[in-house]
C-alpha cells in the first residue's frame, strides 16, 4: 500500500492540514484531498522571516485554489528571543496558530483533527538531536504519531515515510512544489544532520529510520509507565492545595529515583515548568539534606523557584511575589 493512500491515518471529518507549501505538507495535502475529497480545510502561517515567505504564501494560495481546498493565511511574528533558537520560536508561533484557526475560523465546522507533515526524516533527526543534548525518555521518545493538545487532535500521519519518498511521489504525479531556500541553510543543526549525517547512516545502517522509530517508540513506552507511576506517587506525597505542593516527608519516604520522577510530573503538569538536569539534582541533593526544622529550600527550578515553607516545598513562578 502506498503512503499515498495514507493507511495508518483515520481523522474525523472535516479536517485540518497545515500547509507550508514545501514538499512535505504538499504530499500530506495532495493525500488527503484525493482520499477525502471536500473534508480537507488547509491553513498555511505566514511567519515573515524571509523574503521568499510572500512567493510561499502566493504558492498556497494558487495550489488550494486549484485543488479546491479552503485556505486560511495567518501572519505571525516568530522572531526568538533570547535564550530562545528560531527553530523553537516558529515552531510556537506556528502551533499557537493552528489552534487558533481550528477554535476560531473553523469554529462552525467543528474541526477537532489537524494533520501536520513531519516524516521519518524528521523523527530520526528529532532523535539525533536528543541524544547530542543527553536528553532523558521524554526526548529519546521523540514525536508521536498522535496526541492531544488545546481540544485538537494532531497526526502525523507521515512519521514511517522517508522524505524521498514523499518528492517521489510528488514528482510522479506532476504536483509541484515550493523550495525553502532556509533548508539548504547549514547553520541550523537540523540542516546539517539532514546534508552530512543521515547520508552516513543510510551508508552505514540502511533500515535505520525503522530502527531508530523502533527506538523512539520503546523510550515514549517507557516515559509512559514513569507517568504512571508518579501519578500514583503524587497522590501520596502531594497536598491539593492552592499552590498544589509537596510533602516534604512523604516525599523523602521515596527512593530518589521515584523522587526524580515525581518532582519532574510534577513541575510539568501542574506547574508547566521543566527543570534541567543540574536544577533537578541540586534540588534532591536538598531534599536528602533537608533534616532539620530550620533547613532551608530556596532554588531555581524551570521558569520560577521551589522553596520549603514549613514542611512544605512550593513553585512559584517568575513574576509572583512569594515573601
């Protein structure tokens, strides 16, 4: 079967496809429009970092007109700041709008799917990255196929498809397609693991996109079974409080493994902050310390700071007067 025929994917109609105008959401668009014809609504974001964003913008327009698709432009402003890579600050502008559009513009057509083009390229290169940063299961894990975020569904439908594939595909069927001149840009780590690695791993290890996925889908296994697990210690060492804290005591009851997991949960899902490696560590190596009534708690962690009011440890974030 042919991923043309897009066999792995089954969105609820009508539905969303984020178009750039690229190969990649070009194959996913011109998929979806010859499988459900009249179901597939595109929306393509306009991020104003380039000259050649207009000629993208006036692509989309011409081949969504043709295809008979209903396009919807929104402009951002995805300049980084800083601290923050370009890459990241398109990627939310980019994610930020999408929703948007499906809560907004599409309101009345109770779009609840979105369909977004990242290939097995893409995923092997998001591995790569990981592992350069010494990342833990949530990086080696990768990205999903689906998952759920703001009321929308996203899929990638795409995530087992080598992007050759994808232009072969393309070009057999005459469809055409737009070049991002920023992908031939080797300053951007992506690019210049897309150009000079993956050639040496295709040498090296030819079936190393299925392998690596293979991978990536054991870590996203395993993360969820770490979820799991410190759902259940966060009910134990938790105090639903209004600053939703921990029990300083409970939480030493645990080994410092289960520690880790649980303040890492934690942080992100009830206080949407994540810490590094050395905050994380530096703030067990407090815990363990933490004997004594008048021992003090008061360190960075993520985008605010946890400290220790009585037998307590509290997050405030940045911006939040805690005295």
């Amino acid at each position: 079967m042919s991923w043309s025929e897009l066999p792995d994917f089954s969105p609820r109609l009508p539905f969303g496809v984020a178009y750039s105008g690229g190969a990649d959401s070009t194959a996913l668009l011109w998929a979806c429009v010859n499988r459900w014809p009249g179901q597939v609504h595109a929306v393509h974001v306009h991020h104003g970092l380039q000259t050649a964003a207009d000629e993208f913008e006036a692509h989309c327009r011409a081949q969504c007109a043709a295809w008979q698709v209903p396009l919807v432009v929104r402009r951002v402003n995805a300049r980084h700041v800083a601290g923050q890579s370009p890459e990241d600050a398109a990627r939310s502008a980019r994610y930020a709008v999408l929703a948007a559009v499906a809560k907004n513009e599409w309101a009345d057509l109770r779009i609840q799917d979105m369909a977004l083009a990242q290939h097995a390229d893409d995923q092997v290169e998001t591995l790569l990255l990981a592992l350069s940063r010494g990342a833990g299961l949530p990086g080696l894990a990768s990205m999903p196929a689906t998952w759920e975020r703001q009321g929308i569904r996203w899929h990638r439908p795409f995530l087992q498809v080598p992007g050759a594939a994808l232009r072969e595909g393309l070009q057999a069927a005459g469809v055409t397609w737009i070049e991002d001149p920023s992908n031939q840009d080797l300053r951007y780590t992506r690019n210049r693991i897309r150009a000079r690695l993956l050639p040496e791993l295709q040498a090296a290890f030819p079936p190393f996109r299925s392998t690596f996925a293979r991978s990536a889908a054991h870590a996203a296994q395993a993360q969820t079974l770490l979820n799991d697990l410190a759902g259940i210690d966060l009910k134990e060492v938790g105090r639903p409080d209004e600053n939703r804290s921990i029990d300083l005591k409970k939480l030493q009851t645990l080994s410092p493994e289960r520690q880790s997991n649980v303040l890492r949960y934690w942080l992100l899902h009830q206080h949407q902050t994540t810490p590094n490696t050395a905050q994380l560590n530096e703030l067990l190596s407090q815990v363990a310390a933490c004997r004594t009534r008048g021992h003090q708690i008061a360190i960075k962690v993520g985008q605010g700071r946890i400290v220790r009011i009585a037998g307590l440890l509290t997050f405030t974030p940045y911006g939040i007067d805690c005295s």
